[in-house]
C-alpha cells in the first residue's frame, strides 16, 4: 500500500462523513420549507432561510459525492510525487478500512439521532393527548429521522455491498 492510497481512503472517510452530515442538515431544509409552505405572513425571510440552507445541503451533498467518486483527482492536488512509490503499511487492507468506517458512520446515524426522534415523538405524543395542533411538517421531520436511522441501519447491516461501491 502507497501512502497515496491512505490518502483516498481518508478522502472517501471523509466524503462518507459529509454524506452523513448532509442528513441533519435535510431536516433544517424541511423545518424552513413546512414553514414556508403553511406560513405566508413571513415569507420573505422564510424564502431566505430556505434558499440559504437548501444550497448549504446542495454543497456539502456535492461535497460529499466528489470525496466518495472522485477522489482521484483529489489527490493529484494534495500528494507529491513521492507519495506515489513511497510504501506504507497499515493493519489493514482498504476494502476493510472503508467497511469499519461504514460501520462506525452507521452507528454514528443511529445513536446520534434516536434521542432527537425519542423528544420529538414525546413532544408529538403530549400535543396530541392534550389536543393542540402539531407543527407544520412535523411528520416529514419523522420521516428524515426514519430515513437516517434506516440508512444507518443499512450502512452498518449491508457494509459488504457499499464497500464495494466505494
């Protein structure tokens, strides 16, 4: 193994982190486009806030895809010539190195969004009991915290079949 390639495995690491990161920020999108779509009285200031972070959530998304796909022409910037013939070693190979991060990035979406999801479903639970109307959008905020628990769950579960992608 070249110390270029433990460069693109730290490059497409990072890239699986910015793809993980972008999912708390799809529900920042969501908050401002529900509000948006069932408030009008602001909508000059929510149009701002959802312009803003939609194109946030676009670059870091794009962000994310170069780091994971293109991570070649990533490292024609940052490594020198040496980098290229110069051996290094490590405890493992690059297919298991990409499998642990899966698995850690899995893990990461799961716990870090099981106590948001627990809140806002008590939240939701104590609303509905005592008949007050729930937020605007507050089912699509459930269903981006089902979808990265789901998406954790598959990233930890099927490693094998993304690691081969990467």
């Amino acid at each position: 193994m070249k110390k270029s390639d433990i460069y693109e495995i730290a490059i497409k690491i990072f890239g699986l982190y910015l793809f993980v990161n972008s999912f708390y920020l799809i529900k920042e999108v969501v908050i401002y486009l529900s509000v948006f779509t069932f408030n009008h009285e602001i909508e000059y200031l929510n149009n701002q806030f959802l312009i803003i972070s939609s194109v946030h959530l676009s670059l870091i998304l794009l962000m994310a895809l170069i780091f994971i796909f293109k991570s070649k022409p990533i490292l024609k910037i940052i490594c020198r010539h040496s980098d290229y013939s110069e051996a290094a070693t490590l405890f493992a190979n690059r297919k298991q190195i990409i499998e642990m991060a899966l698995v850690i990035m899995g893990l990461y979406l799961i716990v870090a969004t099981i106590p948001d999801f627990v809140n806002d479903l008590t939240n939701h639970i104590t609303l509905v009991q005592t008949g007050r109307p729930e937020a605007p959008g507050q089912m699509n905020i459930f269903a981006v915290y089902l979808v990265k628990i789901l998406l954790g769950a598959l990233a930890t579960i099927f490693r094998n079949l993304f690691r081969i992608l990467l």
